[in-house]
C-alpha cells in the first residue's frame, strides 16, 4: 500500500467539496435533492474533520466556510459599479400598452421582444465575483451606494461560493463579473422565524420582506445562516454593464453558471403574450413559496437599453405591473389602543383572523378617531382590510350585506391613557389624541427602542423583550439611563447569559461614538426627524450652543420652521430634560460635531433633480444646492421651484412643463448656486 501522499489528501478533499456543491446545488438551487438530509450533514462531518486535521488545506469558498468573521464596525459603505435603478410602476392594461408604445416610439421599432419575470417582493443586492470567487455582496442602499454585507451574504446557500473559471468561460462569463437580483425569505422560513420569536419574546417581523432586510442587515452572520433566505439573479454585468445581447440569454447563462433563477418566466413575443402571463400569475401567486407583488417586463434585445435610456431613477425598457393590494373580509372583534413614543394613541382592530396573501392578519391599524368616522366603523362590523408590501394592514371599508350584518358598539377613545392612567388630550385641529403624562412607561418603552434603533443610535440587541425587562425593573427610567447599565443589570434579566450582556454592552459602548446629529435625532423630539437634526448638528456644532438657543435662533436653521422652533425650545426648557443632557453628556456621548455653514442664496428654493446630469452626480448637485440653502425633493409639485433636468429627463419633467415649473439646466443650476 502506498501512503497517502499530501497530493491525494487535497484531492480528497476537493473531491469532498465537489460532492458537497453538487447537492447543494441540487437542494437550494433546483429544490430538487438527490441524497437526505443525514447524508448531506454525513458528508459535510467527514469534510469538516479533514480539514480539521489539515488546516492548512482550508480554502474560503470550501461549503464548510459559509459561516466566517463577523463585520466588526456594522457595515461598511460600498460605491456600486452602475446605479441599481428601481422601476417604474403600471397598474392598468392600459398604463401598460402606453409603455409598450413608448418603447415602440422611442426605439423605432415593432418587433420587439419582452422577458417577463415575477416581481419578487424581497430586496435587491448585488454579488461581486473576481477570479470566480464571491467576493463581495452589496445591498442597494440609496442605488448609488450600498452595505458591505459579504459575511451574511455567503451564508446564503443558493448562491456559490465560487464557480470555475472554465466553465465561466465556456458559457461567455468573464471570471470578474457582478450578478444583481432579489433576496427573500420563503413564506415557510418567516412563518417558523416568527413562531420561534413569539415563543422567545422577542417582537415580531411585520412580512417575510422586512425580515429579510433585518437578516440580511444584522451583524451575526450565523443568525443569518439559521434563518433560510433564498436569492433569485435577474440581472449580470461587466463593469457594471449588461453584455448578452438579449436578456433571455442572459437568465440563462445565470442558470448554466449554477444560479438561482427563477423559472417562472417567458419570453413574450408580443403584448398578448405578455398580458396572458400577468394574468395566469394574478390567480397563481397564492400557491407561490413566497410573496410577489406583480410581474417585471423587460425588453429582451439589450442593445435597445441604451437608446430607450432612462426616467429619473427607473430605466424605459422595463416596467413593473403591480397587482392589486391584497384584501381579505373579516371582522372586527374588538378596538384597541396603542401608545406610542409621542404619546399619541392609536386605535387598533382586534380581527378575526384572516389569512390574505400568505400570512395571517389579526390587526389592523384605524389610524386615529378621524379614520375611525370616515369609515363609520362600530365593534362587531365586518370590515375590508388591505394588506400590501410593508405597510401594516388596514381597515378600507365597512362590508354590508345579508352574510355581513352592521356591528352596534360605537367606540370612543379613553379619557385615560390605557398604559398609565394619564390624561388623553385632542389639540384643537388636531386628528391626534395623546397621553400629556411625561412619564408615561409606553412612551418610555418607545423612546428607548427609538434612540436604539438603526439609524439612530444603532445598539443591535437592545430590542423589545430587552426593553420590557429594562424598564419594568425601573433599571432604565430614561435613555441616559442606558449608559449606566452593568453587567450585573443585565445578567439577572431573562434569557440573558455572559455573552449576550457583553454584546449590548460593546453595542451600547459604541453608540457613543455616532455623530452628534444622531444623538439629536435619537432625543425624540417631537417633528424633528433624520434631517432636521442634521441641520441642526450642522448649524449649531454642538449640544450646548443647540440646547441655548433661542426660538429666533432656531428659525435660522434650514427648513426649521416656527412650529418644530418651538417644539425644539419647549422640549430644552423642560427641566427633565436638561437633566438628561447632562446624563448622556457624562455618559460620553458625542456631544459637539462640524459645523456647516450653508448659504442662504437659495433658502426656501426647493429643487427637484431628473435625468442624467454631465458634470455632477445626483448626491454632488444635492449637496451644491443644500450648500446654498436649497431644498431637493423627489418630486415635483406646484410648490417646486425649479426642476434640474439633465439628459434623458423623463416625466418628472413632463410633469414640470404641465404644472408650469422653471426647467433649468447644468450651467443654470452653477450659476443659482455660485
Ligand atoms: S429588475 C433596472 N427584476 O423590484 C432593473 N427587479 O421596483 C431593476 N424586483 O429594486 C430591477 N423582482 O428589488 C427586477 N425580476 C425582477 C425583480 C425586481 C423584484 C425588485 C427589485 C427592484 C424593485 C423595483
């Protein structure tokens, strides 16, 4: 017999790996396995014990590598190789046949061609690959820039790891190449995810949608790899450009190359063919694995991308069909009430339950007691409820009918606060009721879960069940209070063991890093959002000179007004508050920032920027245009001053023309701003 050479070991190895790729291949991508679980888990126990003796032979795309480091610092930025454009909408027929005349007209042509793929409602990301190796996956941020999510990107099992350069090759696929598409959670995995959830604790994701933005934007990535997302490639570039000459090749070359692709597709010869599949899917979604919004058409032939061009953020050759917000009947069982960070109340219907598109609704938001009037709706009324994307379900109509008789019990809002006893008021003008008492413990649960949550303070794990625990054993009163937490605090709560609490606490330690404009924004002052406490951090440069000033001072900050002026002043004048300040300030939050002096050359102007500009990207006009004092908005309106309109400008600026706005160029733009 002869040894066993360090040559044959690699080979076993690699022969192993092989094996592993296959049946995970045949098992997330075809969902189609060959082998049972235990034997998959068998051959994977005898690759990872191989490698454990031979170390040195472990190679980042090997099957057992999925799960590797954590990002240490939350995600970092990443410029993508083009935009990742959204689309624009249809909802009619008829919307739909003026697109298809659009592209006729804009490209000269009849004969075209349309791929017609599901609109997965999940989120977009795109995955680097370089020598065939996955190097990076992206998320699509703001379309220009992204999230560095590579870690929990690689747990994703339907997408590989690596793909031989020969087998790129041959199938026309450069070995440095980028695949975009829709990451999303099965309605099965959401469904378990939130059971296991309900059972911890721990709140609850509102739509399989949601939950993949929260999985794939969380900074374990072993929590990722638990949790089953799936990922569908629409879209491959080089250099960030589309190369097949027809999309359909292209879906298929993403399939040869071992992606998932869904195969719910065609490729439509003409309109007829394209409005059959969008009906066939209407009836169908509800037997779908996961959730889907509407159908995408695409143009098939690529090289009239280019010319069809683009409208603002959504290119001419594709459009989406949207299908109707799904509703369901039922009955309204009870009305509750709600109390939120500002105090304000809001009434809830307690349904029946009822299942509409894939997920079981029980709630439903009537918004407030002006709602509750327009729809006239009594306890015991069988009501409509609509159900779409991420918004949470609500009540459209009172249904009547012989199957459907009218309720009896009128509701009115408490004089009480439900959550504290304290006294609901309704402000003249107002649709609003709110509980005045400043202490009230549901305001506070919000306030913390506010100021912790991303975007603003940013402390992963200091969540609902935490919060409860926190504030029911009187350890955070307020979210300076945070700062104080130990680790003996933490380790008599619940479910909470060594590892846990020193988590929140490196989270909670490196809040006090963030900049000063979100420790403005994570105050909770009442109309001051994202924004506006970036105006603020940048007018001010830091807490003291913003917590001193004057309503007269405050109005000169950009886009604050009298009454966010007053809110900002009455909420520094409140004694409690001053004392919180101090609080964070010993906490070591960031309390001083840089100060930016914007121009005033432009204050009030507001802008809306359409189409391609020559010279400057969307974000480097925004920023000439807020450095003057402007304002830019998404859209436009009779309240717009001028629209910036750059080459391939599309209906925002038809829209500017109809309404009678100022269309500037460029130069005109340089010139307004200086
Ligand atoms: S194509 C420029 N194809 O829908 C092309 N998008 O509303 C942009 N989506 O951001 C995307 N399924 O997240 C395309 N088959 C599909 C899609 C799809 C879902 C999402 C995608 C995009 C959004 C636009």
């Amino acid at each position: 017999m002869s040894a066993t050479t360090a040559k044959d070991i690699e080979k076993q190895i690699e022969s192993f790996r092989d094996k592993i790729r296959h049946h995970e291949y045949r098992y997330y991508v075809l969902d189609d396995p060959e082998i049972s679980d235990a034997e998959f888990d068998r051959l994977m126990n005898e690759l990872k014990e191989l490698e454990a003796e031979h170390p040195d032979l472990i190679t980042p795309d090997s099957p057992t590598q999925r799960v590797g480091g954590k990002p240490r610092e939350g995600f970092v930025k990443v410029h993508h190789s083009s935009p990742m454009l959204s689309l624009d909408n249809a909802y009619t027929e008829e919307e739909l046949r003026s697109w298809e005349r659009r592209v006729h007209e804009l490209s000269g042509r009849k004969d075209i061609e349309y791929v017609c793929e599901l609109k997965l409602d999940g989120m977009s990301l795109a995955v680097r690959y370089e020598d065939g190796q996955l190097v990076r996956g992206i998320t699509r941020g703001d379309g220009t820039t992204g999230e560095d999510v590579t870690a929990n990107v690689r747990t994703v099992r339907s997408i590989p790891l690596s793909i031989g350069k020969e087998k790129l090759k041959k199938i026309g696929i450069p070995a440095d190449f980028e695949v975009r598409g829709e990451m999303l959670m099965p309605i099965a995995a959401f469904k378990k995810m939130n059971d296991e959830r309900a059972q911890k604790g721990l709140s609850l994701f509102a739509n399989p949608r949601n939950a993949t933005a929260g999985t794939v934007r969380q900074l374990e990535p072993s929590i990722t790899a638990q949790r089953r997302l799936d990922y569908f490639c629409y879209s491959l570039l080089r250099d960030g450009r589309t190369f097949f000459k027809r999309h359909w090749d292209t879906l298929n070359a993403l399939e040869s190359a071992g992606f998932k692709v869904n195969i719910r597709r065609v490729l439509a010869k003409n309109f007829d063919e394209v409005w059959s599949f969008i009906q066939q899917w209407e009836e169908k979604r509800e037997g779908l694995p996961y959730e889907i919004d509407g159908i995408v058409v695409k143009v098939d032939q690529t090289s009239l991308w280019g010319e069809l061009g683009y409208t603002g953020k959504a290119p001419r050759w594709a459009i989406a069909y949207k299908y109707a917000a799904r509703s369901g009947v039922t009955k309204i069982e009870d009305i509750l009430v709600q109390v939120g960070r500002t105090g304000k109340l809001t009434p809830v219907a307690a349904l029946k339950p009822v299942p509409i598109g894939g997920t079981t609704v029980s709630r439903a938001t009537l918004h407030n007691m002006d709602e509750i009037e327009r729809l006239g709706v009594k306890i015991g009324d069988w009501v409509e409820v609509e159900r779409g994307g991420d918004v949470i379900p609500k009540v459209t109509r009172v249904v009547e009918d012989k199957d459907h008789p009218r309720g009896h019990k009128s509701f009115h809002m408490p004089e009480k606060c439900p959550v504290c006893g304290g006294h609901v008021i309704r402000t003249e003008g107002e649709a609003d009721h709110r509980c005045i008492n400043a202490n009230c413990p549901a305001k506070l649960r919000e306030t913390i879960l506010h100021f912790a949550s991303r975007g603003v303070m940013n402390i992963d794990g200091l969540g609902g069940a935490l919060v409860n625990q926190l504030t029911e054993r009187g350890l955070v009163k307020n979210v300076g209070d945070i700062y104080k937490i130990t680790k003996s605090d933490l380790l008599k709560l619940e479910r909470m063991g060594d590892k846990s609490a020193q988590n929140v606490l490196n989270e909670i330690e490196n809040s006090k890093q963030l900049p000063l404009e979100r420790v403005i924004y994570g105050l909770g002052i009442r109309f001051v959002g994202e924004r506006t406490a970036q105006f603020l951090a940048e007018h001010f440069g830091s807490m003291d000179a913003l917590m001193n000033a004057s309503e007269q001072e405050l109005l000169d900050v950009n886009e604050v007004g009298p009454r966010i002026a007053e809110s900002i002043a009455e909420f520094f004048r409140e004694p409690k508050n001053r004392e919180l300040i101090k609080q964070l300030r010993e906490g070591g939050l960031t309390f001083t920032g840089k100060k930016r002096q914007r121009g005033t050359k432009l204050s009030g102007k507001s802008f809306v920027l359409t189409g391609t500009l020559a010279h400057y990207t969307r974000d480097e006009a925004k920023k000439m245009i807020e450095d003057a004092g402007g304002k830019v908005t998404g859209s436009v309106s009779k309240k717009t001053d001028y629209v910036v309109a750059g080459a391939d400008a599309g209906s925002k600026l038809d829209k500017a023309r109809e309404l009678g706005v100022k269309v500037i160029d460029e130069k005109q733009m340089e010139s307004l701003t200086g």
